[in-house]
C-alpha cells in the first residue's frame, strides 16, 4: 500500500501468541481494501509471538493490507500503547486487544465514523464477550464488565462524564497526544499484572479538556475468555485492578 494509511490499529502484546494469531487473522480480513494499517507492539514475549507476527505479516501482504511489528523493550501496557502511538502512520489510532475476533464489516465501521464525525477526537466502541469454556453458573451479567463487555446500545452518542471507553476497542486522533500527554507509564498493566486505569486517567484528561467522546454501537467485536479467567479468583484480581 503506498497511500498514507487513515487509521493504525495497534495491538499490544504479551505472551498471547495464540489469541493473537486468532485476533489478526479476522483483523487482516476485515481490513481489506481499505486503507489502514495494523501494527503490533510486542512487549518483550517470550513465546511464539514474533513467529506469529511474521506469518500474520505475510498474510497481509497477499491481501495488500499494511502490517507492521515492533517490539517494545520497556515492560507495561502503557509503555507498549505509548510506543504505538509514536510508530503509527496514520492521523487516527484505534487500540484493540490481543484476543478478539472482528467481524467483517469492523474496519469499514471506523472508517465510516470518522468521515461522518470529522472533528471527534476519540471514542469507543461495544464489546461482547465470547465464553470460550464454559461459563460458570455464578458468573452473573453484573461481572461481565469485568471480562471486557461493553454495550451502551444502538445508537452513536456522547459518553457520559462518569462513563468512559473500554481499552480493547478505543480511537483517538492521534494529535491528541501531543496536546495533553500520553498514558501515564506509572498505571496500567505490567506483565501478568493486573493493575489498571490508564485508560480512565486519559479519559478524563480529555473531558477535563472540553472533549466530547463518542460511543459508536458500529464498530463491534468480541472478546474472548477462556477457563483462565473464569474463575472467583482472577475476577477479584481485576476488580480491585480497576478500582
């Protein structure tokens, strides 16, 4: 592709080679023929991620779609999200997760926001989550936020001052980072640590600033859990991450 890309996709990484693999694979199909481009940030894994990334990349070429790698050396989401926003190409940077599954009509959604909302500096978009194992009987809907759902419902509208994007489906124009700072590097996740609240912290930097940002029902994914975190003890280890 030689024309400027409209919108990086980053996806940061860490040990999630297969999630991964799974995640490009229905990223790359969604993006063909359109011009953006997808740029993994790996954060120092110690698995197959970069042979992933390197097939991924082929993949990509033979559907003319830009795919690019980086390895971040600094350990934490916020320094791997930071460095991202450094490597991407396009005016418009949208975060996704590491193990999600798009639908087709993903990367059109996005590019079509932003050409019917010209001056929207950031939103987000609804989440589902997809039960790769069974779901245990006492994981209520209540919890399932903190498995990464998100759905505020049908139509595109600002967010509340109290509401804000989840991490694993978020856009900005990427000036917005020159104007009020990147992630703060002493929050977010480190490792298999589940520390949080980058996200929020950015968040109300920008309504603090005047921003509007949009919930978009559009721009749908899934993100998928498997037994791992389906249990009493990794929810407890996110909720008090994100409080």
């Amino acid at each position: 592709m030689s024309e400027k890309p409209k919108v990086s996709f980053i996806i940061c990484t860490y040990n999630r080679a297969e999630y991964l693999k799974d995640s490009l694979h229905s990223l790359i199909h969604s993006a063909m023929g359109y011009p953006v481009e997808i740029l993994v940030i790996d954060n120092n894994s110690t698995d197959s991620t970069p042979d992933v990334c390197t097939s991924c990349k082929a993949l990509a070429k033979t559907k003319d779609v830009n795919f690019q790698q980086v390895r971040e050396t600094e350990q934490g989401l916020s320094h791997a999200r930071n460095r991202g926003i450094k490597e991407a190409l396009a005016d418009v940077i949208i975060f996704l997760d590491d193990d999600i599954r798009v639908p087709e009509s993903f990367v059109k959604a996005w590019l079509s926001f932003f050409d019917s909302f010209p001056d929207a500096k950031a939103a987000g978009g609804k989440i589902h989550v997809q039960f790769d194992d069974p779901r245990p009987e006492w994981m209520s809907s209540y919890l399932l936020p903190l498995l990464g759902h998100h759905d505020h419902g049908e139509a595109i509208k600002p967010y509340k001052s109290s509401d804000y994007p989840f991490g694993g489906n978020m856009a900005f124009k990427k000036e917005i980072f020159e104007e009020i700072g990147y992630f703060n590097t002493d929050l977010g996740r480190i490792g298999s640590d589940l520390k949080a609240s980058e996200e929020k912290e950015f968040f109300r930097r920008l309504q603090q600033g005047g921003e509007k940002i949009y919930y978009v029902p559009d721009v749908f994914l899934y993100h998928r859990v498997n037994s791992s975190r389906l249990t009493k003890s990794y929810i407890r280890r996110q909720a008090i991450g994100l409080g």
